[in-house]
C-alpha cells in the first residue's frame, strides 16, 4: 500500500513543511546555540534540549540568566529570527524525494497544499528556492488561524481551500501529535520519519495509515 500507484483515491494532499518537505528540524534544535556560538559564548551541550518545551520568551529568559548575556530578550529574538530567515532563503535542504513525490502528484491532478508552524514568508520563500511552491494550491500556517496542531483547525481549513474529500485527503506528518490531530478528525495519514522525532518513530507507525522513511518511498 505503501506505493503511490496504489493509492487510487487520492484527490488531496496536506504537507507539513518542516520535517516532512523540509529538512530543517535539526536546525531549529540547534539554533540557540547557534546564536550564542556567534556572540562568543560557548552553550551547554543540551541546551536544544532544555528549551524544547519552553516558549521563545522564556528560552530568552533562561540563556540571559544563564549565560549573564547583556542583550534584551527583544534584541535576542531578533537575531535568532535573522538567522531563521537565512536559513530558509538559502541553506535548508528538501527532504529525500520531496520534489519528485510533488510533482508526480501534480502529474495526477491531486490538489496539494502546505500546513505549517512557520511563518508564510519563511515557508514561501523555502518552498519556492526548492521548486515546490508552483505546485501548491497555498501555504497555510498556525499563525493565520491563530491555533496549533493540536487542534485540528488548521487541516480543516486547508482542507476546505482543497475543495477535496476528506476522506480522499491525505495529511503528510513528521509529527506525532499533528499526525494523531489529523487522524482523528478523519484524515488519512502519512507519517514520515524525521531523525529528530526518531523516539517517537514506533507510536507514529501505530497511529497512521501509511508509514515512510523517506518520501521517495512512494514514488
């Protein structure tokens, strides 16, 4: 089933951008570092780790008590978001097989669009840079409708811009929890491997329709 022949029903497909087009998540695990590597100061080895769950004001707050930085959280944020927005114009790579998988669904007609966390100018201008952005009907992000992935709002809305069945819709996730979002509001689901979400890899498999290494896998 894992072949994209096989998968006769398909009318629409709902991309995840960031660790499922894009091979970006590394970076936005290493990204503070990266920041503070730049103004001289070496991080802690885990830092990636110690913010992963926090909110961008109170990472900011930890590496200016931490690192007894000078910078306002304001002039912190700023820089990280340069950096970001460098990345995404010139460096982020597509995954394995993301263009190719793109186009041969074009090929068949099916309606494509991306939902993601990023920013639309961030996603806009990697897409493009990589040649997927023709291709798509629209980038939708959590920032226009206001919600997360953990809700399943934005796949709706996507869904509705498609004008495909839900049922004949597909969500590609490297996520476990927007992939579980997905499936249960009705959506079949791809998951896609991503290093980053390596630990969750078993439960993704156990929770979608179709589970994926590399998106070339369906081709």
């Amino acid at each position: 089933m894992k072949k994209l022949k096989n998968i006769k029903d398909i009318q629409g497909a709902i991309f995840d951008m960031d660790g499922t087009l894009i091979d970006s998540m590394e970076m936005w695990d290493n990204i503070a570092s990266q920041y503070l590597l730049s103004k001289g100061i070496m991080p802690e080895d885990n830092l990636g780790h110690i913010l992963k769950n926090m909110s961008m004001q109170q990472g900011c707050d930890y590496v200016i008590e931490t690192y007894s930085m000078t910078e306002t959280s304001q002039e912190i944020v700023a820089g990280i978001n340069t950096m970001i927005a460098q990345k995404y114009k010139t460096e982020l790579p597509a995954k394995k097989g993301a263009l190719e998988l793109i186009e041969a669904l074009a090929k068949k007609n099916v309606a494509m669009c991306v939902a993601t966390a990023s920013d639309y100018h961030l996603a806009d201008m990697c897409l493009t840079r990589i040649g997927i952005r023709k291709y798509l009907k629209g980038i939708y992000t959590c920032g226009e409708i206001k919600t997360g992935k953990d809700k399943p709002e934005l796949f709706e809305y996507a869904l509705e811009r498609l004008g495909t069945q839900k049922e004949c819709t597909y969500v590609f996730e490297d996520s476990l929890y927007a992939a579980v979002t997905a499936k249960q509001a009705g959506f079949r689901v791809v998951g896609v491997y991503d290093k980053i979400s390596k630990h969750e890899s078993e439960i993704l498999k156990e929770t979608v329709d179709i589970y994926i290494t590399t998106l070339d896998e369906l081709q």
